[in-house]
C-alpha cells in the first residue's frame, strides 16, 4: 500500500485523505458499534482542542478527544496522529476533524487569486502522478476548485474545496477545508462527506464550526508585536502552509501536494476491510 512510501514531510494529511475514502464506502459510521463505543462526548459540554481552542457541544453535535481521535482514525484504517479531534452530527453521515497548526499567526493582508493557486495546485498534482505511475499506484486527476477559496475578514476564516477523479473508475473525491486564523497559528479543520449529500453537509458543517473559538489570549485579534507570525500568507496557507512555502522558491511551483489525493491507493485497503464487515 502506498502508505508505506516516505512521507515524512506530510504524514500530517495522510488520515484526511483516507477518512475521505472511507466515507464513501460506509454511512451511519456513528450508529457502528466500532464506531458508536468510543468515547464519544455530547451535548451539552465542552471539548477542549489543546490548550488554544474549545469546541461547545450543542445537539445533535459530539466530540472526540486526541486520545479517542486516535483510536477513530486506526478504525479508519489510518495512522493515529497526535493532538487531531474528531467533531460530527449523530444524526447525519458526516465527520470532521480538527487540528491546530502552531505555525504563527498568518497575516491576511494578501490578495488571494485563486486562478494562480489553481494552477499550482494543478502542476503539483501532476508531478506527483508522474511519480505514482512510475510505481504502477492509482491516480487522482485535479480537476479543479469545487469552490475557490474565501476569506471572511470578520471570523478570520478562510474555506476552499476542490474536485479530482481517479483514472481507475472516474470516480469524484471532494476535499473541503476551512482554516480558522488565530493569534499563534491556526485550526485546519478537514470535512469528510459521502458525495451524495455533501453540499447539504458543507452547510451543516460550517453551522457546528461556529461552536469553536480559540480561548482568551489566543484569538486572532489579541495579536501583538514581537509575537511569532507564519512565513507564509493566505495563498501559502492553501496551498499547504509552512511546508509549501519552504518548497517555493520565487513562487508556487513544484509544489508537494498531498492534498490532491496521493494516498488514493489506501483506499483499496480500507474498502475491502469494511466490505468484510458487512
């Protein structure tokens, strides 16, 4: 499986791509008893993401802790990956997960073009699946945005999906990705969806992110001079943060993308583990 390949500079996104998999291949994942016995916190409480953010659990939301994250995402298939927190609705097929990122803060005072970011998004995905076939692995082609990115000024928020098709079985994968802007760093907040209900899901998700907020001291605008800022802007942030900065050199080229799908080949493992099940 590809999950063996070096993945050093990215290991971070790995479960995100094969969560995304997953869900299509499994719905009602939170009435699974695999799934539905873990320690699952409800309404009404507070699920605590480090010691930067709190996320308030209302109904029909829940919450896992890093510790409980873990045990999901090996459910998943995936490797276990400290300080990540699983947030989704019982009531729905849809999960989240959310991570901070301490990188620093990120300046927002750039431009976003996302025709530019498109374009090299699109030169990295096609360098990568250069590489990929060379090792006989599946291919997933970027075919574009499912919805450029957008950066809302009053919650320091910026979102973005994007649409690939694996060669294999044309079939369609949509990444979604909200980003939450905060003094020190930031919350990569990943949604997982079934395709067949991901736009009503998307809004859904959006409304239980609102239940986040970075704690006092750490929220965007307590910034202050001589604190630690990101070496990269909102562009950067897309395009996959400090890692695709440093890979820049006089632009966004050639950059490294494994959020364009290159742990496609997990998905064959984990589709036949729970077609066991079944």
């Amino acid at each position: 499986m590809e999950k063996k390949m070096n993945i050093k500079v990215k290991a971070k996104i790995v479960f995100l791509i094969a969560a995304i998999y997953f869900s299509a291949a499994r719905s009602q994942f939170y009435d699974a008893p695999e799934f539905h016995d873990l320690a699952w916190q409800t309404s009404p409480s507070i699920g605590k993401i480090g010691d930067k953010g709190v996320f308030k659990i209302t109904e029909p939301y829940v919450f896992l802790n890093d510790i409980e994250t873990n045990k999901f995402l090996v459910l998943n298939g995936n490797l276990p990956h400290t300080n990540s927190y699983t947030i989704a609705n019982k009531k729905s097929n849809w999960f989240g997960i959310l991570q901070f990122v301490n990188e620093g803060y990120v300046k927002d005072d750039e431009k976003i073009d996302p025709d530019a970011l498109l374009a090299s998004l699109k030169e990295g995905n096609r360098t990568n699946n250069e590489e990929k076939r060379k090792q006989g692995l599946v291919i997933l082609n970027l075919e574009g945005w499912y919805f450029p990115p957008r950066y809302d000024y009053e919650t320091k928020r910026i979102e973005w999906g994007t649409k690939l098709r694996s060669e294999t079985d044309n079939s369609v994968t949509i990444n979604v990705t909200t980003k939450i802007l905060g003094r020190s760093g930031h919350v990569s907040a990943i949604l997982v969806s079934n395709p067949e209900e991901l736009d009503k899901d998307i809004i859904d998700f959006k409304l239980a992110i609102k239940n986040f907020d970075y704690i006092s001291g750490e929220k965007y605008s307590e910034w202050t001079q001589g604190d630690r800022v990101a070496a990269y802007g909102l562009g950067a942030l897309v395009l996959g943060g400090a890692a695709a900065a440093a890979m820049s050199k006089g632009g966004f080229k050639l950059i490294w993308i494994a959020i364009v799908g290159i742990f496609a080949a997990v998905w064959a493992g984990i589709k036949k583990l729970f077609e066991r099940k079944k």
